[in-house]
C-alpha cells in the first residue's frame, strides 16, 4: 500500500472516530438557552442543540424564539421551564400565557411519562357562572374569580373542595374537581393556586442513572481518545520503521558483501569483494513496464530490496529459474555484484569471486 492510500485510509477511519468522541465530549458541558435559563445536564437533552445520546428518553427540552426553555408534555402542551433541581430531581414549570388554573384543567400525566406532580396541592372546583346574574363583589370570599378564563359574559370561579358547603348563585354551574398546586398566602393562613407546578421525574427501572450514564461517557470518552492515540502513533512510526527497514536492505551490501578488517598497524585492510561478474549480469532478462504493468508475477507489485512500488517505464531485471524473483534493474545489479544468491529465497547463482588481498610490510 502506498503512503497516500495509507493516509487515506488512516483519517477515514479516524473521522467517525473522531466525531464521536466530540459528541459525546460535547455531552459532558450543559448547555442553557439563554440568559437566566436553567442549565440543561443529564437527563435532559436539548432538541435541536444536543444529540439526543446526551439525554434519556422522554427528558427532551427545546428552546423558542424567545431562548426560552420549552417541556413538551403529552396531552398537555408546552409549558415554560423555571427552574431545574438535579439534587431532588424536581422541576418548576409555568404557563407562558400566565393561565396556570386554565391548564390544570387538562393537565395529565400518563404512567408512561418520568414526571409526577410534587409538592403541596389541594383539591379545586371550578364554576362556569353568567356574568349577568352574578355579582362578584358579593360572592363569598370562599370562592375566587379567575381572571384570566373570564369574560364580559361569563365569570369563572374557583373555590377549594372544602368549602362547597358555601351556597353560590345558582346561575353557576360546576365544571370540574381537579389537584391543584398550592402556596400559602401573604398572610400565611389559607393557600392559594400557584402559579408554577412542581414536577419530580423518576428515572424508569430500564433506563440508565445519571452516576451510570456519566461512566458509560467517561469510559467511551478514555476509549475514543486511545483510539485516536494509537491510530496517530501508528500513522507516525510506520513510516520511521518502513524508512529504517529500507536503509537496511540498501546497506547490507556492505555489510555482507564487503568485508574490511585491519590486521596490524604494520598491513593494509585486506577487501574481499564476492559476486557475479558483470557478463553473467547483463545476460539476466530485462522487461520494461507499460503502462498496464504487466508483471511476470500479478502478485508481486514491490520490488523487495527498495520497498517501492512498480511503476510504468521502469526497467525490471528477473533472476533466472529456479528462482524467477525480479526486482528494479538498478537495485539488483549492485547486490548481485556483492552476491551470489537471490535477496528473496536466498538460492546460490552462478557465482564469480574476486579475491584481493593487499599486504603491506
């Protein structure tokens, strides 16, 4: 394989690698959607801001025009997020149109969602009554009007369960008995119906805790990062090795083929130079590669000396059966020069040895 094929495959590997683990990285930081906003960490997930991997199910959040954080529930709409409490699990949440009373009358929380209501709440009935027939200056302090679901012609009226015992102008007639949230008034003697509702989530059995989801990341977070440090290694010393292997295929020349020894200060080095003669190896085949390279051997694409690639209008040289090995002209030419056996399978040739031997007294 070349270096740019091996690059190539390196940093399309390392890319979905890599993107995961920014992904989940990008889980550990909580994010708000604006100023004032509570900040959003596990279970939560921000829609459209957060991959969903960083929640759980059934804990997505969004942010409106407004940066303002959104709950979606089901069957009971959007509500505005106040507050988030991670330490008791517990949740504030508002209506954005201020109506809080007008949509408990709908609100449901099925079993199959994580919240529940929390806090104080009381039991309130509610009454539709004609605006004509009433005067809501003397109703009984018992029962309060509820501006915002009133109108010019009708007035609606909420009182708690326990005072129905109150009578009511009979043009009021009864809507509905729903659990209302609660805070005490300013004078700390009755309650009141809130104007936020206190929500506590549970996470179901078959869901992950938070403690657990914050090891699964940290532990896919050490993974990814191994990863991403062997795969670099790996790019970065494969070339240092290939380099290192390559100087030593070119040097054994002279260390195997060249020996040099000293005897004494008083004689010159002796050289010993074996290999064959130069007739023996121009009368080798040569072939020169086209451009649809057409190899003796379709397997063998490398020269093992150099370590390259064969590339067009490159002139091969192949050793004589039994060995039928081939390898660049100019490579094999020098060994052979030094040697008298095929770099690969390592089978003798026809040697031509050359002794010198030079003594100096």
């Amino acid at each position: 394989m070349s270096s740019f094929n091996f690059l190539v495959s390196f940093f399309v590997f390392l890319f979905p690698v890599s993107v995961t683990c920014q992904t989940l990285a990008y889980c550990r930081y909580p994010l708000s959607c604006g100023a004032g906003e509570p900040q959003i960490r596990f279970p939560f997930s921000l829609d459209g801001r957060q991959s969903k991997a960083c929640g759980d199910s059934g804990f997505d959040l969004s942010c409106n025009s407004s940066n303002r954080t959104v709950l979606q529930l089901p069957y009971s709409g959007q509500f505005f997020v106040q507050d988030i409490n991670y330490t008791s699990r517990e949740m504030k949440i508002y209506d954005p149109d201020n109506c809080l009373p007008k949509r408990l009358l709908n609100l449901r929380l099925p079993q199959s969602n994580p919240y529940k209501l929390a806090g104080l709440s009381q039991d309130y009935t509610f009454f539709n009554c004609s605006s004509s027939s009433l005067d809501v200056a003397n109703v009984s302090s018992s029962y309060s009007p509820i501006s915002c679901m009133s109108s010019t012609t009708h007035t609606i009226l909420v009182t708690n369960i326990s005072n129905l015992n109150v009578p009511l102008n009979s043009s009021c007639k009864l809507i509905v008995t729903v659990s209302a949230p609660v805070v005490r008034t300013v004078d700390g003697l009755s309650y009141k119906i809130s104007d936020v509702v206190l929500l506590q989530w549970q996470l179901l059995p078959d869901r992950s805790q938070g403690t657990k989801m914050t090891e699964v990341v940290y532990a896919l977070l050490g993974l990814c990062f191994a990863l991403v440090l062997i795969l670099a290694f790996t790019c970065c010393i494969c070339p240092w090795v290939i380099g290192m292997f390559r100087d030593h295929h070119r040097s054994v020349f002279l260390s195997d083929g060249i020996l040099l020894h000293s005897i004494d200060t008083n004689h010159e080095a002796i050289v010993i130079r074996t290999g064959l003669d130069d007739a023996t190896i121009k009368s080798y085949q040569r072939i020169i590669l086209d451009e649809k390279l057409k190899l003796p051997n379709p397997n063998d694409t490398t020269c093992s000396i150099c370590l390259s690639e064969y590339r067009s209008t490159e002139t091969l040289k192949i050793i004589p059966p039994p060995c039928n090995h081939y390898f660049h002209a100019k490579c094999i030419d020098p060994w052979l020069r030094m040697h008298t056996t095929c770099p690969v399978c390592r089978k003798p040739l026809q040697p031509s040895v050359l002794l010198l031997a030079v003594d100096a007294f």
